[in-house]
C-alpha cells in the first residue's frame, strides 16, 4: 500500500535548517521531494507532521504542507481507479503527482480553455459581446500574472479563481494599456459582471466533465457585490438644451467631447458609447440620410432616419479624421476602415476611451449641478422618457426606437408598427433641442 508522509533532510541547508521532505513509499520503493519550507529539529512536529505555532508564518507553511501531501494522495487515489497503481514505483508516483490536478478530467487537461469559453459564448448570441470581454479579461490575467498565454484547463485551479478575483479588484491602473504592469480597479458592477460570466462558463466545463466541482471553491469565501439596480434618471428638454449651448470652450477637450457626444447619443435615440466609438463612414449613409449599425449589446440591426442631419454633422466634426481637433492632416493615416471618429487613434482602445468620458461625465455633473445618477447612459434614459412623457409615444415604439431586443413585445409584432410614427416625434424632438428652423 502507498504511504505518504513528511520527514526532516538529514543535511542541513545554508541556514542551518533542516529540508522537510515529502516521503512516499510503494512496492517495496521510496522517493522524496523537497518542499519550500526549511525548520529546525526543535520547531518541527514529527507526530503531527506540522510545524510548531511560534514559528514565523507557521500556518502558511503548515497549509501548503497539507495541500501538498492532499494532492499526492489524490493522485494515488486517482492511479488506484485508474488500475496503473500496483506496479508503479514511488518515483513514478511523485512525477505524475506533480503535473496532477484532481479540478480537471485529464483528457481534457491541455484543451484551450479559450476555445472552450467562445464555444459557449456562442450558445448565447445575446450576450456574446458580455462573453468575449470577460475571456479578454481573464486571459489578460493569466498573461500578466503568470506570462502564460495560451490558459488550458490544467490551469484553471481554486487558487487561481481566488487570485483572479484579487487581480479584478486590487491590480493598479496600467498606464499606456502596458499588459505586463496590470490594470485599474474596476467598479462593483463590472467585477460582477466579469466572475458571474466565469462561473457560468465553469458550470457548463463541470456539466461537460471537463472540470472538478472543486474549482468552484474558489468563489467561497470571496465578496463580489451584486449591482445595484439602477434607477431611470432622465433629463428634461430643457436640461438638454442648457447643455447642448453651454460654452465649454474654456474646459479641457475630454469635457467638450463628452458633451458632444452625449447630445449625438440623444441625436441617434439614445446609441450607447461603444457603437459609436466604433461607427465608421460606411454605417452614415449621406444620400439617403439614414445610419445603419450593429447594436453590441443586442446584436440587433438598428437602422436610423437622421433628423436635423446637419446639426448632427456639426457635432461630429471636430472629432473626424479629416476636421479634428488634434491637427491631424491626413485622414487616410486612419486606415483603410475609414472611422466616422478618430478616437481609436487617439485613445489606443475602447477602455480608455471609455474612462476618459467617464471621468469627463463627472465633471458635467458639477458644471450643470446634476445627480450622481447622470451618466452617458442617461442621454438614452432620457430620449426614452421625453418621447413617452413629452410626445405621447406608446412604449412599443420607445422600445422600438431604442432597438431592444423586446422584452414588452414579441420581436415579429415591430412589423406592425408604423416607424414613421417614431421618425416624426424624434424630429420634432431635434427640433426642440437644436432651435425650430
């Protein structure tokens, strides 16, 4: 029968100390690994197979040396199922122990856990955009933490859930977006978003027998808040107008371009920040005087009729390849995707383009005395409100021009709708914001 246990390295170390060594013996053989932890004859416990309590940092040693002799027992406990034990030395025993993790199913052990996640990403077409960046973010973890860039499911550990955790809520702000220095805090909302998706993938890999249900354990113990929910906080009429004409001339270029692009986002019935920093020339269709794009969030389709396109225009052009307020001269060093903004050549990537306004947005707050509720989101909120409160628009049609996916309405019922009816109150809308012509 195998046997594990711990004893003291009969040579002492540079120290003066004694090496614990793991002992196991089978079959008439013995082999030894040496641990990390090195004591004195008088600070170990040979009964108890532990160090003594006064011994600095007794309980972390102590802990790894149980986890230690736990791992080499499930790995016998594994062989024996398996039928390889009985005629295995000790030292082979110790060698498939150390590449041994009891969280995974071995066959399944160098899979890319990557692969493994967009597959399950694209079983919810709805969320793929919430999936795709949380793997980003879960792989930037591995790659900072421990250079390892290609995450197999030997790699996904109790331990290594509890650090990711940590490195969502304590890693400082990276700056230049520099992988290996690690990235800002993020807020309650966004961690939650980011472990809740992980879960559920890890779920699926447990159902799939990819994965222990020993993994899940590293959620215990650890406090993710749940977002609160958020309660609608819109703007009036007037609230828009005082903001849209307010002279901002003597503020920094991230308050004028938050500003700017939240009344575009009540413009465009409320699109959110990261279609629009993604809208390229194409989505603007000029001669039929429509934009088209992809709702990220939905996956939807939105197709918009502009009303007052060149007031819209005017609001745009101080941040286009071609008129821009940086001095760029050539428009064609954008590339050949040929964006509608330069924010991604100016900004490196969405995430700081999107702290940016953020922190620009709390400014607005101060200038125009507004609730800690206002947000980039609220110029949606606020489109909502004003065309059912103002003009009367039934909320299939706010749901309709919001783009939403419908929760108040089966899908095939917008076919019924008449979409005039949406593109005649949102004109009269511009024209109350932008001065009746």
């Amino acid at each position: 029968m195998a046997t594990v246990s711990y004893r003291l390295d009969k040579a002492k170390n540079k120290n003066g100390k004694y090496t614990v060594r793991l002992v196991v013996r089978h079959c008439r053989t013995q082999s030894t690994l040496a641990t990390s932890v090195a004591v004195s004859k008088s600070e170990w416990l040979n009964k108890s197979q532990c160090i003594k309590s006064g011994y600095p940092d007794a309980m972390r040693y102590n802990e790894e040396l149980t986890q230690l002799i736990q791992t080499v027992r499930d790995a016998i406990h594994d062989l024996r199922v398996k039928g390889r034990l009985e005629k295995m030395k000790a030292s082979e025993i110790i060698s498939y122990a150390k590449s041994f993790n009891k969280d995974f199913a071995t066959e399944w052990g160098d899979s890319d856990f990557a692969e493994y996640w967009q597959g399950i990403a694209m079983l919810h077409p709805k969320s793929a955009t919430k999936y795709q960046h949380a793997l980003q973010k879960y792989l930037d973890f591995y790659a900072t933490m421990y250079e390892i860039y290609k995450v197999t499911f030997k790699e996904i550990t109790a331990e290594r859930i509890r650090q990711y955790i940590s490195f969502l809520k304590e890693v400082p702000y990276c700056p230049n977006g520099d992988i290996s220095k690690g990235y800002k805090n993020y807020t309650d909302d966004t961690v939650y978003t980011y472990v809740s998706t992980l879960k559920a993938v890890l779920n699926c890999a447990i159902d799939d027998d990819r994965l222990s249900a020993n993994v899940m354990k590293g959620f215990k113990k650890v406090e993710i808040k749940q977002p609160t929910k958020k309660e609608i906080y819109a703007l009036t009429m007037e609230q828009l107008i005082e903001i849209y004409r307010f002279d901002l001339s003597h503020y920094a270029d991230s308050v004028r371009i938050a500003r700017d692009l939240f009344i575009f986002s009540f413009c465009l019935q409320g699109m959110n920040l990261t279609d629009i920093f993604r809208l390229s020339q194409k989505n603007w269709d000029r001669d039929d005087r429509t934009i088209t794009y992809i709702r990220s969030k939905t996956g939807k389709t939105i197709k918009l009729k502009l009303a007052r396109e060149q007031d819209i225009a005017r609001l745009c052009k101080p941040y286009t390849p071609k008129y821009n307020i940086w001095g760029d001269k050539d428009p064609n060093s954008y590339g050949g995707n040929k964006p509608l903004f330069a924010f991604s050549y100016h900004y490196a990537n969405y995430d700081n383009f999107k702290s940016l306004i953020s922190k620009a947005i709390r400014q607005l707050r101060k200038i125009f005395n507004l609730s800690d509720n206002f947000t980039f989101y609220t110029a949606r909120d606020s489109w909502a409100t004003i065309a059912s409160v103002d003009y009367d628009l039934g909320q299939e049609y706010v749901d309709a021009g919001l783009g939403h996916s419908s929760k108040s309405l089966a899908v095939n019922h917008y076919i019924h709708l008449d979409m005039d009816k949406i593109t005649t109150v949102h004109a009269k809308m511009l024209d109350k914001l932008f001065g009746d012509k």
